[in-house]
C-alpha cells in the first residue's frame, strides 16, 4: 500500500489490489467528508496529498476543485491518529466534520484515487448561480425529527432516483432524476410556488444540500433547512441515542458496498421480474456495466447480467470480447441507469 518511486497513481489490477486487501492483517475505519473552501491550486496539493496519504495505506475516492474538496475514503485503524494529524498540518482542512460508516465493510476501496475536477459536486450551474456561502439552517436528527411533524414543511431528497429507490425519508418528495445536474432545476420546478414553506433537504453526507439549499434561496425560497451530515450521519446519531428511524430501507454509498442497511424495510423491486429487491448489482457484462436492482433468483438465471444479450456475451472467451469492446459492439443502448428494465422476459 505504499507509494513506490514517488508514483501518482496506482496501476495494479483489480485481482492484484483485492488480493492486497484480503491480506492486511488490521481493521481499517470509513469515513467520509467535504468542505467548500477556496483551493488556491488543486493541481499541487493532489500531488502532495497522493504521496501522504499513499504512506500511510489510505483508500478511496478523493476529488478536489478550486470551491473544495470531497472524499469518501478508508484509513487503518494503526495509522488514523497520524492521518488526523497530517490533515490538521493544512489550513484549509483542520477541524473537518467526519462521517464514519455505520456498517464496516471489508473492502469498501481497494486504491486511493485523487482527482482534480472543475467542482466537487458537478450541478452545471455558475457562481452567479447561487451563492454558496447563503446555505440552509443545518438540523440535528432530532430537529429534523420534529420539524417533518410541521405540516408546513415539505422534505426533499436531494439525491439520485437510484439511490432514493432503496432508501428515503417518509414523505419525502423524490425527484425522478439520474444526475445532480438535472436535480437542481427539477427541484425548484416540483417545489414551485411553496417559495414560503419550510424546505427540508437531505442527501448522502450533506455536500450537496450546501449547494442545493444555496441554489433554492438564491431563487426565492426562504426558509430552508438541511440534515447536518446527511444519512449517514443521521444513523449514526439514532443508533447511537436509541431513536426509531424515519428514514427507511437502504443508504446508497459510493464505494464497492453500495449500500448501508439502515432498517430492514425493502422498498424496491427487482428490476427484472418485480420482486422486492433492493440489491444493486452493475451488469457482469464489462460492455454493459449496468447498474441495476437484481434479486437471487434472476442473478442466478442471467449470471449477474441485466439481459440475456449481455449474458450470451459475458459468457464469450475473453479474446471474443475483447474483440467486441476493440469494435464497440454492444448488444443493445444503455442509459447510465436503466429503470426501463422492469419487467423483461428472462431467458
């Protein structure tokens, strides 16, 4: 897990890195954070921060922009004092909010992977857009509790349909949208003339409540308000003071478990044969890599694939496919995320 001849980047196989992984012999802890603040140059700080973080075996996705940075990493438990300490040794980072994974995955990264973006969170949108210093009143879980019982306040989730599908609050308005871009302008449409009512978001971890409370007041709505730290911060703190969950199903996470359980509820269905499912799975069709809910019986009969197309051609020797993908033949148009799935004749 070291970084070797000042390398930035890590060019092991999956086999390799897995293999890597299966054989630490500590527990790792992860977390997740963010903060917008101005990055003078993005570029540089990536670099040095590679090599650090390289050493002491971190894990994950990192993005940095000029308005911040956004990470979803995993640390050993051995070395997260001295990781603490290194990020307190930069100004723009010290006394950062973590949230911590309320399930601890064995494998929830297998290399660190930081990246420098125009924005931490892409919304397609420009400074005069908003601004994001002007953000939502932050509400603890218990805050958030009672103000869902004003009948004068609406909440909204302000994440991806593939990820609410599994897991919501109850009563939360859904935005039927697949990227944070579209969800923006979506979301001031569905909430069009309630500019008075009391608007309350929620997202993963909060990063994109900052934007999306910013972008809500500076188009007129006036009294809105965000869960501090997002879900995952709200089941850690429920866990932990013994409070009934009003958020039901799954938390969709960015990392290879794809989701924490947060209550037993199933709240989706397969999108293949309709049974309640809420596993998402992304087709074994390197092609394809469709991220899509499959229950047991149909992984079963498609071998992991979304179709029987994507299955004959998962089945085909790796020069067969590796022939395909040099061609860019596939075997039918996918969407990032295919709802249109439901329900297809299996074969």
């Amino acid at each position: 897990m070291s970084n070797p001849n000042g390398q930035l980047r890590n060019l092991d196989s999956r086999d390799v890195l897995t293999q890597q992984v299966s054989d630490e012999d500590f527990e790792r802890k992860t977390v997740s954070f963010y903060r917008y603040v101005i990055l003078k140059d993005p570029e540089a700080l990536r670099h040095e921060l590679y090599g650090k973080w390289s050493e002491l075996g971190v894990l994950g996705r990192v993005y940095l922009a000029e308005e911040g940075v956004n990470a979803q990493i995993s640390i050993p438990e051995p070395n997260w004092n001295d990781f603490i300490s290194l990020l307190g040794t930069y100004a723009e980072f010290t006394d950062m909010p973590f949230k911590i994974a309320v399930e601890e995955p064995d494998m929830s990264f297998l290399k660190l992977a930081i990246k420098v973006k125009k924005q931490i969170v892409a919304d397609g949108l420009t400074m005069e857009d908003y601004d994001i210093t002007n953000v939502g009143t932050h509400l603890n879980p218990e805050a958030f509790h009672e103000m869902m019982n004003d009948p004068d306040a609406i909440v909204v989730d302000m994440r991806n349909q593939y990820e609410s599908e599994i897991g919501h609050f109850e009563g939360a308005i859904l935005p039927d949208v697949d990227t944070f871009r579209e969800e923006l302008p979506a979301t001031k449409e569905l909430l069009k003339g309630k500019e008075d009512k009391k608007v309350m978001l929620y997202c993963t971890g909060g990063i994109r409540c900052e934007k999306a409370s910013a972008y809500l007041k500076h188009n007129g709505f006036k009294d809105v308000y965000q869960l501090y730290g997002g879900v995952i911060n709200y089941a850690h703190e429920i866990k932990e003071k013994g409070l009934d969950s009003k958020f039901k199903g799954k938390n969709f996470v960015f990392d290879d478990r794809r989701a924490e359980r947060i209550t037993e509820d199933v709240l989706s269905n397969c999108h293949l044969c309709d049974e309640a499912c809420d596993t998402h799975r992304n087709c074994a069709n390197e092609m394809c890599n469709l991220l899509f809910l499959q229950c047991e019986t149909c992984f079963d009969k498609l071998k992991g694939t979304c179709s029987k197309e994507c299955k004959t051609i998962a089945a085909l020797p790796e020069e067969e496919r590796r022939a395909l993908r040099k061609n860019q033949q596939r075997p039918h148009t996918f969407q990032r995320y295919r709802r249109s799935l439901r329900p297809k004749e299996l074969g």
